[in-house]
C-alpha cells in the first residue's frame, strides 16, 4: 500500500498548532537591515502593485491541509487537500492562489430499485454556500494515501455496504517529455458493493469557473458542453471558459462514455446560490439534466460553475469503475511584465489555439491506464524492497511533488529563433545550444512558493538530483540557459539590500543567482535576487562546474560536455581571482558569500574551500576526458597546492573546520562540509587517482556530524542541525547557522551512504521526514527550514529534491542494497531504458 502521509487518517485535522503561524518575523531581528528591506519593500508592494520576491512581512500562512498536487510538468498545478478539497492554484506561472474553492467537489448518489437511498458530498465541511447540498461526510470513514504523482482516498459510505476508492493521477513519468507535459488529472472511481442487490452509482464532480480569485467576478465567463471521439473512445462533460485580459484559460470536468456507463452534465449554476436545483436534479434520477448549448456570459459580480455525471449499475457483491478527468488549456502565458509571449511544452502535441481542453481530457483518460503502468514499474523496486524503511519510499517519491508544483513553467522556443538570438551580444559559442532547446524547451521552477525566482543554482545544485537523474533532457536544458548567461553581463546598477552598496546586475562570466521572477520576464532579466550582489559568492561559479561533470558522468552526453567545457574555463578563470595567497584553495570574504546568505564566512572554509576542491578535480578530468593536457596539468597544480592548504588550515582531527578565521565559532561543525565530497562520490571520484579528500578524514567528519550535529540535537530526532559547537550546543551566531535545511540533511545522508554509514545517513534523513511530514503536518510543502522551537522558514522548497542524491548512492557504484539492473522498477522507463546509464 501507498505510504499514508496523514498521522489521522480522516478529516479531523492534522497536527493543528504545531508551528507559529508568523514564521519570518524572527528573521529580522536577526538581519540588520530592516529600515532598508521595508523601504523597497513598501514601494514594491504598495507603490508598484507588485510582489515581492522575498516578501518578509506576509509569509504564506501554514495550513496543514495540503495532498498530491494535479498536472504533469510546467503546465501550471492544481493541489488537492488530503480531505479531498481543491485549495491550491498554480496555473499562471509562478504565481499561487491558496483558496479552497468549495464548489470543486465530488458528490456521490446511490439508487436501489428506482429509488435514491443514499447521496453525499463527499467533504467533512459545512459551508455557508450551497446548503441545499448534504455537507459533513463524517472524517472517520474516510482514508487518504499518497504515493506522488498518484494519491487515493477511500470513502467507506456509512450504513450503506459501498465502499469508493478514487485514485488521483497526475502524467509525471521519468524521461517522457510528451505526457509528462500535460495539464490534467484523472480520478479513476472503483465501486465496490457489498450489498445482496444491485445499486446504481453515480459520482457527480462540480467544479466553479475559476480559482476562487477576485477574477472568477470580473464577468465574461461562460460554460458549454462538450463530447469528444477518436478512435471508438468517447468523452464528454463541460468547458468552463474563464475569459481574462491576461493568461485567459479553459478548464474542462468530464468522464469516459463505456458500455455500462452513462454520462450527463449540467452546463452551469450559481455555486454562491443554495445549488438546491442541481442537488434535486441528481437526486431525482442518479443524472443531471444534460441542457444543450451554452451558458450566457457571466455579469460582473457573478460566478458560474458546472458540474459533470458519471453513472452505472454495480451489481451485487461486484465492482465496477466510472473514470473522470480535469483538465487546464492555458496555452499561451505572459510573465508578470507582458513583455514577450510564451507557448507551453504541451503545445508541441495538442496546440496553441486554446481549444485543446477536449483534446487533453480524451488523451487522459484514454491514456492514464499506461501511464500508470509505467509509474508502478518505476515505483515498484524501492516500493517493495523490504530493506528500504517505509519513510524513505515515501519521501523520495512524494518530496518530487515540486518537480511540478514548484511554480514550474516549460515552455517552446519561437519556431524564428535564432541561435545568437539565444546567446546574446557575446556570443557563448554553445554549438548545441539551439537544437537542445528546440527539441526541450525551456524549464525553471521556483527556490521555492515564497521565494519567487527561477531556477536559483545554489539551491539547484541540490535539487538537481531530481532533474538530472529522471528528466536528463531538462537538466541539460537548463545547464544551456545557465552557459548562455554566464557570458553576458548586464551593467545596468542597483542597489542591495543587506550592504546597501551599489553594483551592477549581472558580470560576465560569473554564474547567475537565478534567471529571474514570474513578475517580470525570466530568462531576459536574470538576478532577481537583491540580498547581496552575487557576483562575490564563492560557490555559484563551482556549482556549474560540478553539474557539468556529474550530468556528463550520467547522461554521457558527449556534445553537452564539449560545448560546456569553455563555460567552465571561463567561469573558474574566474573565482581564481578569489585565491588571494595563491596556495591553490580560495578564500571567503568576511560575509555571507554563498548559499547560507545569512551565515558569515571568513578566510578558507570548509563548505566553499570543498566545493572549490572537488571542482579543480572534475576540471582535471574533463580535461583528461576531452584531451585538454594543458588545461589538465593547470588545475592538477592547483589541486595538488590546494589539497594541502585545504587539510592544513581547516582539518582538526576529527573535522572540517567551519573556516579559518580565527573567530570564536570558526571551529563550529557544519552539517554541510563534505558538500564537495558528497559530487566527488556521486560521480565516482571519490578515491585512487581524483581522490581529494582524504577517506579516514571524511569518515570521521561524517561521525563527527551524526554524533553532535545529529543525535545531540533533539534528541536526534530532527537531522542534522546545520551549525554545532563542539561542546554540543548549537550555533547561534547566525539564523541559518542554528537551522536544520531538509535538502542539506538529504545530501548529508547521501554522503553517508556513500562513505558506508548507511545505518547513520538513514537515521540522519529519517529525522527530517519526521518532523516535515508527520509532525508538524507539512506534507506537500516541505519547507526550507526549521528550528528546534516550533519556527520554519520558507514554504514548499526547491532544496529537498536532493532525497534523489541518496537513491543515486543506493545504486552506485557498489551500493549496500543492490537496486542496480533489477527487472523489478528502476529499469523501466518511457523510453525503454533504465533510470540510469551505466557508471564509466
């Protein structure tokens, strides 16, 4: 069975009062620069009637009622509660609506011998809308799983012998790029009767012409039946056409005609009314009344809905199935500034037109079946691999609900455009740059729901495990649109929030922060970020590099590695200048100059000096690898002068020193010091000749880790804190420094894993998943950060995607559990082959 992701398996609630509700507040009495933030932050917000990209004073409120999201890849999302209703909004790019909209439900009619016996709404609330319906389905009877991208809810109908079963999938489907586009959900219904007669089952599914914004009442709106044929398959329910001036959309409710099963609908209705008419029509027959033609354009102020019906008859002690769909045509997308238009991934298939909802909602339910095939055998090995603990196959799967509701957008190239278009005034010389991208698109998801930038690499450089180990193609995509940027600069000055200095946006060959916010135009504006000025961070420029290696490493794609091998000169050229003493290891610089950007480092330290190490290696074998002897000989100087800096300034005999400055908590133990260790072994060059940190050394940091920052640290029931003092107690000299960062704990405990601590990286990573999604009911919005008293930070994050780096050291290159080359899961695929490539 699926992993249950609820600690009360029924609708009464789910750890309420487990957290304070304003979470951000503590950051600025920890940051010293409020006057400034909240100056921009008020000309931003109430000047310029914009959103913010980090918005400090209105943090997204916890409501710990969230369940598997619907919709495949970068068609925007729609989050369905673990009780059933629709409460979360994602389909203009970026931008999240967290309204339940109390008209999107499913309502279940029985009928024995002509008669209605029995007719629910299947939902524990009790609104004040719609109180001609039966409302307050009792919570006790009904049960909820999660197993992403699929979910069921099992209703056991009181009193009535019929037990319902609605599995919930979503077309997210490892190395499929058609499917796994597309903005649908399909609702499969088993019936199962257990009563000595025959009942007539109906299950009607309403859904409201919006999403529960203000603009569901700005007018214009209109509803109409549809059917749909191909190939003997026949669909048919109602387009509700939402008509705004921007993004405009159609949603489309409707089931599968079959022998056996009829389907009615009703075209609209006034969901903020009684809904008495609608609740009569099907209680008087187990169908809807099926008008024909159009509804009128709603006036403003009003709201419409529709509702579609599915029927048949179950016979006594069998079981029979009704399959309903919704789907979402917004084709064409804006970003916040209206400047260029984009056509989304699943255009390439059903079109541009807007009138695809007929089209999508027959594919799906035509097609979920081999969906669903596929997505249990690529499930089926951690599934039921009985050494793996239950926590982790959940975790690993169900945390890949961002891959989809990270604000996700991918989109088509203009069938004109033209390589240079894409390279800029520089040129970056990226030869496959353009066919990538033609064939791929273009992908960015969010940091995180509240942190509105895409594709921010440091956080990236985590999550890409995710990316690179199940949809290759995007990774690689994604890589380009990084290599495009880092060679043009945009010299246009602006002010930084935390230092107050000025500086320009973007330099040439430095890594970008991020590509930009769905509020303005993403890929054309890059740095949204206004913190700090990121062209000092130490770890941006590494962090391409070690994805270069460990995508080629994995994907073998030989054109990517040739084309990226320039970026990677020019981006190390670089971060050299950050050696200032030339001994080959570089040097923080007094602030907090990476991705803990709240957390100051000074002189050589243990995160940025080990990334900067494991980088000079995979330089060298690049250079190895493409035949580069003379770049190879440079950086296998440097490596050798560094190796020795690094261990003599920073290694203490047990650890990894935070860094070297001298201060009183650069002995600190930082979760995160072997991060360079941790793409060293992922890509097997953790020992004989690329060896660069030393085995016993990286061991004993990783017990170190477990014994204080783990088990010393609540109990051990939490993870891995991300700053220790030796004597066991917290950092507390920064806000990050005394938090645990769940997609930092994953990656740890892949580098245990992978150093052969496997009991330890296990016990490590279970912490985390404890506290998320069982105790503080965080399930489907892993956050960025907590504490141990009851404080977290950021909603819904991109970083925790890093679980995948602990499934990648299960399977390589000699894991403890064998999970490679098994017939059972992970060797299939859409496209016939494994999840993996075989290792070098």
């Amino acid at each position: 069975m699926p992993h249950a992701i609820c600690p009360q398996q029924c609708g009464t609630g789910m750890g309420q009062g487990c957290v304070d509700s304003d979470t951000y507040f503590h950051l600025l009495s920890y940051l010293s620069f409020p006057c400034r933030y909240f100056r921009w932050w008020y000309k931003k917000t109430r000047i310029e009637k914009k959103s913010a990209f980090i918005d400090l004073l209105c943090a997204v409120p916890l409501q710990q009622i969230y369940g598997c999201p619907l919709g495949g890849i970068g068609g925007g999302t729609i989050t369905r509660g673990w009780r059933g209703e629709f409460c979360r909004w994602q389909l203009n790019p970026g931008i999240y609506h967290y309204e339940t909209v109390i008209a999107d439900q499913f309502t279940v009619c029985l009928r024995c011998k002509g008669q209605t016996v029995y007719q629910q709404v299947l939902s524990v609330e009790r609104p004040s809308t719609l109180q001609g319906w039966n409302w307050g389905y009792c919570g006790h009877y009904a049960f909820y799983h999660a197993l992403y991208p699929r979910a069921w809810m099992v209703y056991e109908l009181p009193g009535q012998n019929v037990v319902l079963t609605c599995r919930q999938v979503s077309p997210v489907i490892p190395h499929d790029y058609k499917d796994s586009s597309l903005p649908v959900g399909v609702f499969i219904w088993e019936v199962e009767n257990e009563r000595d007669e025959d009942v007539d089952v109906s299950i009607m599914f309403s859904l409201q012409n919006g999403t529960g914004t203000k603009e569901d009442r700005s007018g214009g709106h209109w509803n109409e039946p549809f059917a749909f044929e191909k190939e003997g398959e026949r669909v048919a329910g109602v387009l509700l056409h939402h008509c705004t001036r921007v993004n405009p959309f159609t949603l489309a409710i409707s089931a599968r005609e079959k022998a056996g099963t009829g389907v009615t609908h009703l075209t609209a209705f006034n969901p903020m009314g009684s809904g008495r008419e609608v609740w009569q029509d099907l209680l008087r027959d187990g169908r809807l009344d099926s008008p024909a033609g159009k509804s009128s354009l709603t006036e403003k102020g009003e709201v419409t809905a529709a509702a579609v019906c599915a029927s048949c008859r179950v016979p006594a002690r069998g079981h029979r199935t009704l399959e309903l769909a919704l789907a979402w045509d917004m084709p064409r997308v804006h970003f916040g500034s209206k400047e260029k238009l984009h056509l989304r991934r699943y255009t390439r298939f059903f079109g541009s037109g807007g009138d695809a909802a007929p089209a999508l909602s027959h594919h799906a339910l035509t097609h979920y079946e081999e969906w669903e095939r596929k997505i249990e055998a690529w499930q089926n090995f951690p599934v039921a691999r009985s050494q793996l603990p239950s926590w982790y196959k959940s975790a690993l799967f169900n945390e890949l609900y961002f891959m989809t509701d990270g604000g996700t957008i991918w989109v088509e190239l203009p069938p004109d455009c033209r390589a240079e278009d894409l390279q800029g005034p520089e040129g970056a010389g990226l030869s496959h740059l353009l066919p990538v991208l033609r064939e791929y698109g273009r992908f960015a998801y969010l940091e995180g729901q509240e942190y509105r930038m895409y594709n921010t690499y440091d956080v990236h450089f985590y999550a890409s495990f995710a990316l690179v180990m199940l949809w290759p193609k995007l990774q690689i995509s994604l890589q380009y649109d990084i290599a495009v940027t880092v060679v043009n600069e945009d010299v246009q000055p602006r002010q930084y929030l935390m230092c107050g200095q000025t500086a320009q946006v973007k330099l040439k060959n430095v890594v970008p922060h991020d590509i930009g916010d769905p509020g303005d135009e993403p890929w054309q504006r890059v740095n949204a970020y206004l913190m700090h000025d990121t062209a000092d961070w130490k770890d941006l420029n590494l962090k391409f590099v070690l994805q270069v290696y460990r995508d080629y490493y994995l994907t073998h794609d030989s054109l990517y590695l040739r084309d990226m091998w320039p970026v990677c000169q020019a981006v190390m050229e670089s971060e050299l200048k950050f050696d200032t003493d030339n001994d080959g290891l570089i040097e923080n610089g007094g602030f907090a100059d990476q991705t803990y950007d709240a957390w100051v480092v000074n002189g050589a330290s243990a995160y940025c000096g080990g990334l900067w190490l494991a980088a000079v290696c995979m330089m060298c074998k690049m250079a190895k690898v493409l035949g580069d002897a003379e770049i190879q000989q440079k950086y296998t100087d440097i490596l050798s002068k560094g190796k020795e800096a690094f261990e003599r300034m920073l290694w203490n005999g047990k650890y990894y020193n935070y860094d070297s400055s001298g201060s009183e908590t650069s002995s600190s133990i930082m979760s995160d010091q072997c991060a360079g260790q941790w793409f060293l072994g992922a890509c097997g060059l953790d020992q004989g000749e690329f060896e660069v940190f030393r085995k016993g050394h990286v061991v004993s940091a990783l017990k170190t880790i477990f014994e204080k920052n783990v088990m010393s640290f609540a109990g051990g029931t939490m993870g891995a804190v991300n700053g220790m003092r030796p004597d066991g107690v917290p950092d507390t000299s920064s806000v990050q420094s005394n938090e645990v960062w769940i997609g930092v704990v994953y990656a740890l405990a892949a580098t245990m894993i992978q150093e052969g601590l496997v009991e330890e990286g296990f016990r490590t990573a279970e912490g985390c998943y404890r506290t998320v999604w069982e105790r503080l009911g965080m399930a489907f919005q892993t956050p960025e950060a907590y504490r141990e008293k009851k404080v977290y930070r950021s909603l819904a994050y991109m970083r925790p995607l890093s679980i995948w780096s602990m499934q990648l050291a299960l399977e390589r290159p000699h894991p403890p559990l064998s999970l490679v080359g098994s017939e059972q899961g992970w060797g299939a695929s859409a496209g016939g082959q494994g999840l993996f490539p075989p290792p070098l």
